[in-house]
C-alpha cells in the first residue's frame, strides 16, 4: 500500500470536511492514495456530526464571534475546532471492523504524542453511548470516551470519529479523523450550545474541565502545530511501519481535489 502524508496547514470547515471527503471517494474510485492527513482551522469552527441537529447550536453566537459551523461527514458530537492539530486517516479497510481500525490509527498516534513527551494510554471500556446521548451533556464530542480513543493522565486528549464507503469489489474504504487536543480553547464550545438552562451550562464547562486535557497543560509548555505535525508522522511510521511520501500544500482554498 503506497501511503502519502499531506500538511495541509491551514484552512476554514468547508474546505477541510469537503477535502476529507473528496481524499475518500477518491480512493474508492480507485485513483486515489491511502492518506494521513493533518491540518487545522481558521477561522476557529463548529463541526457536527452527520446526524447531529443544527438546533443544537446557537447561530446568532457564533456568528457574533466569527465561528464556522460545518457539518463532518462522519458521525459523532459537535467539536469547537481552535487549538489543535485535527488528523485524518484514509485507506482501504482490508476486512477490518470499526473498532479494529480505530486501535491501529490510535496506536499510531500514541506512538507520536509519546515522541512529544505525552504519557497517553488508549482507552479500553466503551460507554453506552445510545444512553450518553439522551443526556444533555452529550451534545459536545469531548463530554465522553470511546474505546481506543487516547487519555492522558485519565483525561481525553484525542477524540475521533470513522466513516464507511463502500468501493468496488466489495472492499471498504474508511475515512477516520478527530482532534489533538492543544490548546484549551475547545473547552469554550459550551459557549455556543443551545441548553436548556444556565445550571446545566455551568455542569457541563465542569465536566469538560474534569474529563479533557490538552498537550500544553500535560507539557507544561507552549505545544506548537508543526512539532505536533511531525511527532504525528514519526507516530505512524513507527507504529505502521511505512514510509508515506510527504507532501506538505498550503496553498490557498482555491479548488478541493476530485
């Protein structure tokens, strides 16, 4: 499998959640590569679930502060992309199920949080996430853990979300992608939730507060991008044994691949 590795550095939601996409019908098409991406967002963004409802999110505030709000093609909770480095995986599936590929790619990322110092372990238990998400605390992404996605010191650092397509001859291509945690501006994505009352506001800014953990506040350092970038890349070719091509495309949003 020839892999590539693309920094794709900065750009807003749109641009991003079409560019995973497109990353993913390509190789179902057949003429595309297996890709581990990073990239971050600017401005700062919303994204949501597929099937996640718009309602739940207060427009009229994020327009004030100039936020996106983009719906992933993949499922999960809303996110407030700010400080960190978002990763996307795609390749063939190779008759591997969900929770399969999610240890690969987290053992993977492990192996390049590790490289930057992060004493991060993969989580083991799965929640009842059909029960989490009756709860009004499970509109944010960050409020819960899935199994083999990635704490630190019993916080969640690293959140993920996957997304199946089926391609020819029966095989399957999974697109996979979630937020590294680096900075703690995500936590201000309570800010934005439409919620019953201020009471549960405040419940649930506690939470993220008790169950997140961001790469500067375990390094106790300013954590930049690039350096996380790279740890990332020495993640998966450790881990993977590989070799991508690297290609790093900070052009401007002029057109998104086909």
């Amino acid at each position: 499998m020839n892999w590539r590795f693309e920094n794709t550095g900065v750009h807003s939601g749109v641009f991003n959640m079409e560019y995973d996409e497109a990353l993913a019908r390509a190789l179902v098409d057949g003429i595309g590569n297996s890709t581990i991406r990073v990239y971050g967002w600017q401005p700062y963004a919303i994204s949501l679930g597929w099937n996640q409802s718009m309602d739940e999110i207060d427009l009229s505030k994020t327009s004030v502060s100039g936020i996106d709000v983009v719906r992933r093609p993949t499922g999960g909770r809303a996110i407030l992309h700010a400080k960190e480095l978002t990763y996307s995986v795609v390749m063939q599936v190779h008759d591997k199920n969900v929770l399969t590929v999610y240890e690969d790619i987290s053992r993977a990322l492990v192996a390049g949080l590790q490289e930057l110092g992060a004493p991060v372990a993969i989580e083991k238990s799965q929640p009842n996430f059909s029960s989490l998400y009756r709860s009004a605390s499970a509109v944010a992404c960050f409020s819960s853990t899935g199994r083999y996605e990635i704490k630190c010191h019993g916080k969640k650092l690293v959140g993920s979300a996957q997304r199946r397509y089926a391609a020819a001859h029966g095989e399957e291509v999974v697109l996979q992608h979630g937020s590294i945690l680096i900075g703690v501006e995500h936590k201000q994505m309570v800010d934005y939730l439409n919620l019953p009352s201020e009471e549960q506001r405040v419940a649930l800014k506690r939470e993220l507060d008790e169950k997140t953990t961001e790469l500067s506040t375990v390094l106790n350092r300013t954590v930049k991008f690039d350096e996380t970038a790279d740890a990332i890349l020495h993640g998966f070719r450790k881990a993977w044994s590989i070799s991508p091509e690297v290609v790093n495309i900070f052009d401007k949003e002029q057109k998104v691949i086909k």
